[in-house]
C-alpha cells in the first residue's frame, strides 16, 4: 500500500496538468518557450505516474486494467476480472 500522501500528490498532479493543459497547447504552438518554463513544474504531463487505482503501488502497471500486477494476479485468482482466467496448456 503506498502512502497516502503519495497518492494524494499524484492526483494532484493530474488536476493541475488538466487545468493548464489549454494555455500549455497556446504556447507550444507559438514557440513562447519562456512563457512555458514560467508554468508550475507539476503542469506538464511528462510529470505524471501511472499507479494501481486500489493499492497506489506505482511499479508493475497494467494500463489495460489500471491496477498492478500484484493486485490483478489476486482479483484474476478470485474471479473478479471477467474474461480472465488463469492460462493452462
């Protein structure tokens, strides 16, 4: 389980990210470079990290599911995820 500042800070990260999306599209597409740089770092969406939904864990992302690998392999074990089961050849 990742702390909850952690995941607290990332969904922060993508409020902001969607909040100066628009202005960052104007100045890209105007070459203002300067006017980029004077954005808040966490504005840019190179900044953001995939993490599991349930857990936080940021490692092992499924982005199919939006969960780890961790959990998958427990919910596809319990039946949860339909249309998984377990492989057998």
């Amino acid at each position: 389980m990742a702390k909850e500042s952690m995941k607290a800070r990332e969904v922060k990260r993508q409020a902001m990210v969607k909040k100066y999306a628009a202005k960052r599209k104007v100045l890209k597409d105007a070459g203002d470079w300067e006017g980029l740089q004077k954005l808040p770092k966490d504005a840019s969406p190179v900044r953001l990290h995939n993490r599991c939904k349930l857990t936080g864990r940021p490692k092992g992302y499924m982005r199919t599911f939006g969960i780890s690998r961790v959990t998958f392999r427990e919910m596809a074990n319990q039946g949860l995820i339909p249309g998984v089961r377990k492989a057998s050849w």
